[in-house]
C-alpha cells in the first residue's frame, strides 16, 4: 500500500491517529480540534500523509511564519551587518506520525518535505534564513539527528521545550553543491 503526502483537506479522518505516548496527546487534539480551521485560515498549514486514496490521517506536519530574536543566538550565529533584531524563520509548529509507523523514517521524511518546500518555494521569494521548532523533551534526539541546533529554553512559559533551530542557508548551499557536482 502507497501513501500520498497532501495538504490538509475537509473531509480527512483525523480521529484515527494514534500516537502511542500520552505525552503526544496534545498533538492528536490539534489535528482534531483546531488544524483544519487554521488551514483554512492561512494562519498555519498542514500536510497529511494518507493511505493511496483513503482520508485516514497517519501522519501529519504543520507550519506557520515565525521570527526569531537576533539576541537568542550566541555572537557566532548573529549575521554581521544585520540590523533588524528578529530573523525571518519558518516555524515547524507541530509534528505526529501514527504509532503504526513510528521508527520507520516517517517523521524524518516529513521534514525534509518542509525544507525543500522552504528551500524551493519559499527563499527565492522572501526573507526566510531559519526553520525553528520547539521541541518536546522526548523530541530534542530527533531533530538534533535532523541537524537542528539549542537555541534555548522555550520563552513561552506555556510547555516545557527546547527551541532548536536549522540554518536553511546552510541546507540550500549544500544541496546546490551537491547538485553542481
């Protein structure tokens, strides 16, 4: 059996995604709760992965636009020359694969498709230097082996997370010097 990787769409079963920690629960509610109306709000957007033809929702992404403080990096990070005090980033707001897939390279898969939606869509046309996402404890392993960096603490105050983040520009320069060789 195939799966298709699309954007959210109405009549897609979310219910049936199960995560298999109890720590994930809030991401199964989002998906349930609130996704579809911020996808059809433009306010965030979230890209499924269903079986060939089915609306089951296994797996799922979602992004949003974001900033990033300029004083939150250490003085190796901060852009000489930049004069504004916030990074234009995109943020990976949430991030779940069924527990029926989990350790098979779903998650990793997902990622990778919003960098090279980033990467192909977004930079050539705006300002977008950082992909940042705030980690969940039992998350820091994945994106760190993704390549993603501590910033810190999340500010929040709302979840215990550690913001991470990964420099698209680095990504896009190493995939053209791949591609040129």
């Amino acid at each position: 059996m195939g799966f298709e990787l699309r954007e959210l769409a109405p009549g897609d079963a979310c219910n049936a995604l199960s995560l298999g920690n109890q720590a994930f629960t809030p991401l199964k509610s989002f998906l349930r709760k609130e996704a579809k109306k911020l996808h059809q709000e433009y306010l965030a957007r979230t890209f499924v992965m269903v079986p060939q033809g089915e609306a089951k929702v296994l797996a799922y992404i979602t992004t949003l636009c974001t900033h990033v403080a300029v004083e939150q990096f250490d003085e190796h990070a901060v852009l000489e020359g930049f004069r504004y005090r916030d990074y234009p980033a995109i943020k990976l707001a949430r991030l779940a694969v069924d527990a029926s897939l989990q350790g098979q390279g779903v998650g990793s898969q997902l990622v990778d498709f919003v960098i090279g939606l980033i990467t192909d869509h977004v930079m050539p046309y705006t300002g977008c230097r950082f992909l940042v996402v705030d980690a969940k404890p039992e998350s820091v392993r994945f994106y760190a082996a993704k390549g993603f960096l501590p910033i810190g603490p999340n500010t929040d105050g709302l979840t215990e997370a550690t913001t991470m983040f990964i420099d698209l520009r680095r990504v896009l320069t190493a995939v053209n010097q791949a591609s040129a060789s």
